[in-house]
C-alpha cells in the first residue's frame, strides 16, 4: 500500500458463525498455533495486514478441519491368492477427526524396497503380475485432510494358490478295527510346497460335517487308525501347502471316501443243491458263520458255462436258495455263492451242480367243489415232466405247511382230481400237488416240484337267506329282515351281505352298508335313501369260508325283493255308516283317503272287521290294493243282535298303515213298521184314560 506492514490480525469462523478474532501478530511474526479447537470440527481462518494507513482488507478464506493425519493402521492381511497375484485386505483405522479420504499400500520385494502399488478408498486390492512361490511384504496408510499416517508394519505374504485335492484315497491295511488310508497326491500344489496332508472322518453317513480329525503328517499313507467294529465312517484327506500353513488355512480336501471298520464276510455256510430237472438246477445256502463285523445284505451267484469257461453273475438278491434254468442236461457246472456286506463280496463258497430229471410243478391247483363233508381238489399236469413219463400224483394236506403229510395219491397222469374227507367241517387245510415220474419213485432222495399251495377251509356258501321283509322305515331309510339260510354250507353264518341297486331300476348293485357295519344278525336298515324311488335289494349270508378263503368255486347266493323309499301312509277315516243301506245281515260303509300317503300312491285300501265279541279286528272283508279309488264297501254276512267293530287301513309300496279308529256297528236292521193300533174294549177305564192294543 506504499508504507510498510506493521501488524497481521487472524481471524477464525467455526461452523460457518461468524468470525472472531484469534490473535495479532508482528510483522515478522507469520504463523499462529491455534489451540482449543473441536476435533473433527471444520474452521476457516483469514488473515489481513495494517500499516500506517489503516487495516487492509482479509484476504481469501482458508478452510481446514481440526484433526492430526489419521492413526497407524493395523497389519494387512491376506485375502486369497493365486500363482501370480495376491490380494491384500485392511481394516480402517482411527481417522483422529477427519474422514479418511484415501488408502495408500505399499510392496516390497523380499527384502527389498517398498514402493506403492495402490492410492484409493477400497479396503482390499489385488496385487497381479506376481512371481510363483515369492514372498512379498505389504505396508498401508491412511490419508485425511491432516496428512497421511504412519506406515503399518509390514506383513510377509507368499504368492501361491491353495493345492489340489488328493485322489484315490484307499484303505490299504484293514481289520475290524484298524486302518491305514492312502491317497495319491494332488496334480497341483499351488505354486508352494505341500507341507502336511491330513485324514479326517465322520462318524455315519449322514448328511453333516466331516470335523473329527484322526491323523496329520507327512507322505501319501497315514499311520494306522483304530475305529470301533462296524462303525461306518466318510472320510476326506486334505492336503495343506506352504501358503496354507503361513495363513492358518484349511487343506483342500480330497472328495469323500466312505469306510466299514470291518473286513469281508466268510463263505455262505451249508451251500447244496436242492432241486433240479432237465434244465435247471436249485441250490441253498445259510448265512456265514463270521459276517466279518457288519450286518449281510445279501449273496451273488456265479456259474460258469460247464465248459471251462469263466465265472459270470447270474443272481443278486437277500435270497438264500437261487434256480438257474436254461441248462443244459448232462453237464457239470461250477458254482460260486458269495455273501457280501456293504464293505464287499466275501470268501465264496463252492459247489457243482448238475440237471437232473425230476418233474415239475403242476400247475392250477383249485377247488372243484367241497362242502363240510369233502373238498374235491383238481390240477393240471407239470409241463415239465422231467422227460420221463409222469406216473400219477401224491397228494399232501396238513393244517399248516409245516404238518404236511401225504394224504392220497392218484394213479395215471390223466388223474388230476382228489376227493379229501376231512375230520370235521369248517377246518382249514393247505394242499400241495407232487407229480411223480420214475426217478421220484425210484429214490426217495427226490420228488416232484412243489408249485403253489392252495388254502382251503372245508365249508361252502351258505344257501340263500328267505322270507326277506321290509319290516319298517321312513321316506330316506327301510328296515329289512330276512330269515336265516337253511344250509350255513358246513360253517356257522359271520355276517350278511346287503346290497342296493340305483333305485331307478339300474341292475348294478352296491354295498348297502358301506363295509363298516355289515349285519351279523337277520336285520338292517338301509339308509341315505330317496323318497319315492323303487329300490331292488339283495341279501347273502356269509361263513368263515366265503370270508377268508373266497376262491374260484365259492358263489355268493342272494335272496331278492323290491320296496319302495318311503314311509306308509297314515290311516285312513274310520269306516261310516251310508245312511239307508242297512238290511237284516249287512251294511254298506265308507271312509276317506289318509292326510299323509306316507311321500308315495296309495295303492289301496283293506277293511277289517271283528267276530263281534269284542276281539281282534283281524277278519279282513275287503283287500283293495290296485284300486285306490275304492273308498266303500258292502259289508255282509252280519248277525243280527251282535255288534260290531269295523276298522280301515290304507296301503302303498312301502307298506300298510295302522288301523283307523273301529266303527262300531250292530247287526241287523231297525225293526219293522208296526200294524195300527187297536183300543182294547174289555177294559174299562174312567173318563181321563184308555187303554190300546199292538202285535
């Protein structure tokens, strides 16, 4: 301004109020601490000169926070790598009142000097272009408005990647205790050398973690590990780099390997042939006697082809006997039965077995007829003859299979039937058919194929019920009862079937008693019905025979009848008199319809009378079914001096209403016109009297 600065003046605003004076300085003097200002707070400050004119103008504001460079930031970490690059994570620090604006890191080869690689705002940065199996050291700033901070300690990291997965994992030595797992090493091992591989395991084959470890250390086998007897384990081995280990991280882990703490089961204890013909051969065997530690799930067959050639499977199953057919007669085969368990097939046991000619089955076991007296039993020849003629045919019958015993026998092929006399009826017998040819009559060592057994309880059907009744019921049900059949077919009656047609005339029936309440006595009723229609019903008496052992000749034998849905009518009026019908032994009487005709047409009218002494009114006079419009009567045969009680009922298809209140009416007529009177002359009376005369 042309003379000499003598004073500054600093001046400072706080959140934008207004400015206030700090401090006055020399003019040599050009810096001022200022103290006492709230961290993270934003300030600005202007400055302005005076000389001996006067006070300048301020110049231009300058707007800082109130904070220091941020805090030392804590070690990197590594994040995940690769064969050639690494990335680097960091956690913010204390920014010690200003908002951490950026991130520096910084890299150092080995031992060498650090030089920074990124400048930004993420927490993590990935560092490529690295070279395999290298260490690299990594330091991190943080930078706000006051500066940038301390530099972190340096954290070493190696440039490699986590290694492959071990493969062919095996268990080389095994007992029902112990184990050795071997594995090959993986392809890759990352870039850094495999240090250690571990085994671990889980106990079941359950869904879940494999978390227990059972070994560590180095080379492609472990030592051995001991497990509980039949235990069922998954196992994994991971195989853990120098990378890993530098950075505590888990091992890749190998694909899962299942193992039984047990070894193989022992041959199939007493394996023989059982049965055989012309093309086929049957053998047994039973369970071995040591299963090696765990449960047997089943057996494998193998035969070869009877010419020296090799072994092939021909039956996998939980069976203990197998037949293979389609041999061929006169050769010997070689067979093989194997148990296996889930740890693998076992020690076989051996045998040879050749076709033989004994018959086959017969075929279509049936009932041809039987009744509490006798089963008549009848079959068809084996096909299978075993290539000599059959014979005739052993009949075996017991109560159980296990008491079966020869009970008769027929004497050609063209023999296929048997009458059986049981002790008692309704007993229950198993039946079985041998065919016999030469060989089974020669050698008690064989016998004919047993084909199915037949159960069969001596009774039969019971007859037909009778006398099936509508007893009773309303406009949706009817009361049905019916007579016991009289033939029960040799087994007391359980239950009675009871059918229903659609009601419209359909020849379909249906269970009338949805099978939950079938009845066991001569009575049921029929529900859920509709008023008006004309159903059809059908009864059939069930025995233990027909229940339990339905077969083929076993018919059910329903009785019939037709009644219709719905209540019967009311009563119609008592019968009345028509007035001037009278004579000496007869009159002549009417009433009207019924209120209710019970959902259905009255289809008639019957008129009762008692004997006239007061008794049932029971002697029917007049049936008018099928003339409802009939509503009189001429009653006759009448003894005069008697009277008598005279009573109506209506009738529709559902049945007869009750009786109307009686009519009492006396018989014979009113007496006859009397001649004239006649005064009779021969008594003398007064003058206030006279006497009269009449026949």
């Amino acid at each position: 301004g042309g003379a000499s600065v003598e004073l500054y003046e600093l001046t400072m605003s706080s959140n934008d109020e207004p400015y206030q004076w700090v401090a006055t300085n020399a003019v040599n003097d050009l810096e001022h601490v200022v103290e006492g200002c709230v961290s993270g707070q934003i300030v600005k400050f202007r400055v302005r000169a005076r000389n001996a004119v006067g006070w300048g103008s301020y110049g231009p504001e300058v707007a800082t926070v109130c904070a220091v460079a941020p805090a030392k930031m804590a070690l990197p970490t590594r994040s995940t790598s690769t064969r050639t690059a690494i990335t680097v994570v960091w956690a913010p620090p204390n920014d010690m009142g200003a908002v951490i604006e950026n991130y520096r890191l910084y890299q150092a080869v080995g031992a060498g000097a650090f030089y920074q690689i990124y400048e930004g705002t993420d927490l993590s940065f990935e560092s490529v272009g690295l070279a395999t199996g290298s260490t690299y050291r990594y330091q991190v700033t943080a930078i706000n408005e006051a500066g940038e901070s301390e530099r972190s300690d340096a954290a070493s990291m190696m440039c490699a990647a986590s290694p492959g997965k071990p493969t062919d994992i095996q268990n080389t030595h095994t007992s029902r205790t112990d184990t050795v797992v071997s594995w090959t090493p993986p392809a890759d091992d990352g870039g850094s050398e495999i240090v250690r591989y571990e085994v671990w395991y889980r106990d079941g084959l359950d869904p879940g973690p494999i978390d227990k470890l059972a070994w560590s250390g180095a080379g492609t086998q472990s030592d051995v590990i001991t497990f509980t007897t039949g235990a069922a384990l998954q196992i994994q081995v991971a195989s853990v780099n120098a990378v890993g280990e530098m950075n505590s991280l888990p091992g890749t882990r190998s694909d899962v390997a299942i193992y039984y703490a047990a070894v193989l089961p022992g041959p199939p204890a007493n394996t023989k042939m059982i049965a055989s013909t012309l093309i086929s051969a049957t053998f047994s065997w039973e369970a071995p006697s040591d299963n090696g530690g765990l449960p047997v799930l089943g057996y494998k067959v193998y035969m070869d082809d009877a010419l020296g050639g090799p072994l092939e499977l021909k039956y996998t199953g939980t069976a203990t006997s197998y037949q293979q057919v389609g041999l061929a007669t006169g050769y010997t085969y070689r067979v093989e039965v194997r148990a296996f368990t889930v740890k693998g097939e076992g020690t076989a046991a051996a045998l040879n077995v050749a076709p033989c000619n004994a018959p086959g089955a017969v075929g279509n076991l049936r009932v041809l007829q039987r009744s509490g007296a006798y089963i008549r039993l009848g079959w068809d020849p084996p096909v299978d003859t075993g290539a000599c003629p059959i014979l005739g045919y052993i009949v075996m019958a017991g109560t159980s299979v296990a008491t079966m015993a020869k009970v008769g026998s027929t004497p050609s092929v063209l023999d296929t039937a048997f009458t059986f006399v049981p002790a008692s009826p309704d007993l229950a017998f198993v039946f079985r058919i041998l065919a016999e040819n030469w060989k089974t009559r020669v050698s008690g060592d064989f016998q004919g194929s047993a084909g199915t057994d037949l159960y069969v309880i001596g009774a039969s059907t019971p007859h037909a019920p009778t006398n099936l009744q509508r007893s009773g019921g309303t406009a949706s049900s009817i009361t049905l009862t019916w007579d016991a059949p009289t033939n029960d077919g040799g087994s007391p009656v359980t239950k009675y079937f009871v059918q229903i047609n659609d009601g419209l005339g359909g020849t379909e029936f249906s269970d009338a008693t949805n099978g939950v309440d079938m009845p066991t006595t001569e009575t049921y009723t029929v529900t859920g019905l509709t008023l008006g229609y004309y159903y059809a019903f059908q009864v059939a008496a069930a025995n233990r025979a027909l229940e339990t052992n339905p077969l083929d000749d076993l018919k059910t034998n329903f009785t019939q009848a037709f009644f219709y849905a719905a209540s019967a009518p009311d009563a119609p009026t008592s019968p009345a008199v028509i007035a001037g019908s009278r004579t000496e032994t007869g009159v002549d009487v009417e009433w009207t319809p019924p209120a209710s005709s019970g959902g259905i047409p009255v289809l008639g009218y019957k008129l009762y009378r008692d004997n006239g002494a007061n008794d049932a009114i029971n002697v029917l006079l007049w049936n008018g079914v099928g003339q409802p419009h009939i509503t009189t009567f001429s009653v006759s045969g009448l003894t005069g001096g008697l009277i008598y009680r005279l009573a109506t009922t209506a009738i529709n298809g559902a049945g007869e209403s009750v009786q109307s209140a009686p009519t009492n009416i006396p018989g014979g007529t009113v007496p006859a016109k009397l001649d004239p009177l006649v005064r009779d002359t021969s008594v003398v009376r007064g003058t206030t009297s006279v006497v009269l005369q009449w026949s």
